[in-house]
C-alpha cells in the first residue's frame, strides 16, 4: 500500500492525530521564522502579511467546504442506494412466490440468504471483511442468477417468469451501484494531499504572523490544530460508509430480513 492509500485507509484516530501533528507543527514552524525575521530587520507591515495570511485561510476554507460538500453528497447517496437496494430486493423475492415448485422455495432461500448477507453489519465494518463480503455476494446473486435462467429456459413463454428476470436483474444493478458508489467510491486521494498541502501552508503562514508581531499564540496554536483536525477527521469518518462511526442506518434492510425469515423456515 503506498503512502496516499494509507492515508485513506489508515484508522480514524490516527489521521486525527497526524492532522493535529501536521498542523501545530506548521502554525510553530512559521511562528519561529516569524520571530526570526523580526529579529533580523523588525516588525513587518501586518498589511500585506495579513491580506496573504487571509488569502490562504479562506483557500483553505473553500478546500474544507469542498471536500465536505464531496463526502456528504455520498452520504446521501448511499442512503438512496439503501432503500432502492432494499425495494429491488423485497420484490423479486415476492415475485419468487408466482415460479413453480421447486425452484421458488430454492430461489427464496437464496434471498434469504443474500439478505442474512447484507444485514449482518460485522461483514462491511472493516476494510477487510468487507472485500470478503463482496465476493460472497457477488457469488449468491451469481447462483441466484443461475436458478433464473433455468426457469426462464423452462418457461420461455411466462410473462410471471420474465417480471421475475427484471427483478433479478434490478438487484444485480443495484448491488453494483451500491459497492461501486457506496463502498468504493472515495474522495480521491489528490485531493486529500492538496488538502493537507494548502493547510500546512495556511497555517505556517499565520504562524509567521504570530511570529512578526510577537504573539504568544501557543494555546491559540493548540485549539486551531485541535478544530482543524476535528473537521478532517468528520469529512473522513463521513467518507468511509460503512467503516466509520459515522454510517447509514440499515433499519430496512433488518426489517426486510425479519420480514423474509417470517416466510422463509
């Protein structure tokens, strides 16, 4: 794994600390070339040192509320995928009941199955598991799918078996839609390193006005490092999905497996 991808997938805290780090270090190191330049050739005008120093914390501003805007417009997306995800799944079990015995009772169980898949949380909260679990699903929906062409070829002529087909093939769109956009899908990794950039910037550059006028901005330092670090660690949390402590309510999917174990034995 290289240095970018280890930023994305490294644990919350500790990119939380590396930003806290990062930060304080910046805001110190311009305070101490700062106070240096002062000491070499004296006060500065603070004009055109703060209208830079403003430049720079509202770029950094924007790059936040950027990044933000990225990470909740997949929120949202991944609660839409949710729900239709859950309504794709509901109808082609209940379209499962209209096929002839015995593939429906083997095709229903599959759901069952495929859905026990998805609700159990333990398979998506971790990097790892959640590969797995993909792979697992990946497989059931390919089986499930087998079951369908061997009715189709059976009943060829049924309008019952060909609106059960397009039930099929609406879960199989969604689950791609929902591991592509939901689990895959993360703010790109160019844009957390020119993140961290512009912040190592912005802030070495108001530490540097600290330093030329002679502030004792160490608390200061401190409680900006710990905000900043704060709202990096939420865009973070936020862009993980299902990994996060911040993650979609999966209330439907529990409920459609309480509904499908109530008429699958």
């Amino acid at each position: 794994m290289d240095a970018l991808s280890y930023l994305t997938e490294m644990p919350l805290w500790s990119l939380f600390l590396i930003t806290f780090v990062v930060v304080l270090l910046s805001m110190l190191g311009g305070r101490l070339i700062g106070s240096h330049v002062r000491k070499r050739v004296g006060e500065e005008g603070e004009g055109p040192v703060g209208s830079a120093v403003g430049a720079s914390l509202g770029l950094l501003a924007f790059m936040l509320a950027f990044t933000f805007g990225i990470a909740s417009n997949r929120y949202e997306t991944r609660k839409e995928l949710l729900l239709e995800d859950v309504n794709a799944i509901r109808t082609a079990f209940l379209r499962a009941d209209f096929l002839p015995e015995p593939d429906s009772t083997e095709v229903r169980r599959l759901f069952r199955d495929y859905v026990h898949l998805r609700a159990d949380r333990s398979n998506w909260a971790e990097r790892g598991r959640q590969e797995q679990a993909i792979i697992d699903s990946d497989a059931m929906l390919d089986n499930i799918w087998s079951h369908t062409v061997t009715v189709a070829n059976r009943n060829s002529g049924s309008e019952t078996v060909a609106l059960f087909i397009d039930s099929v093939n609406e879960v199989r769109d969604y689950n791609t839609k929902r591991v592509t956009v939901g689990l895959k899908a993360r703010i790109p990794q160019s844009i957390w390193l020119a993140l961290f950039f512009v912040s190592i910037l912005a802030m070495g550059s108001m530490g540097y006005q600290f330093g030329l006028i002679g502030s004792k901005s160490l608390v200061i330092s401190i409680l900006l490092a710990l905000t900043f670090s704060i709202v990096m660690w939420l865009i973070a949390d936020i862009d993980r999905g299902l990994t996060g402590a911040i993650t979609i309510n999966q209330g439907p999917m529990l409920e459609l497996k309480e509904e499908i174990d109530e008429s699958v034995p």
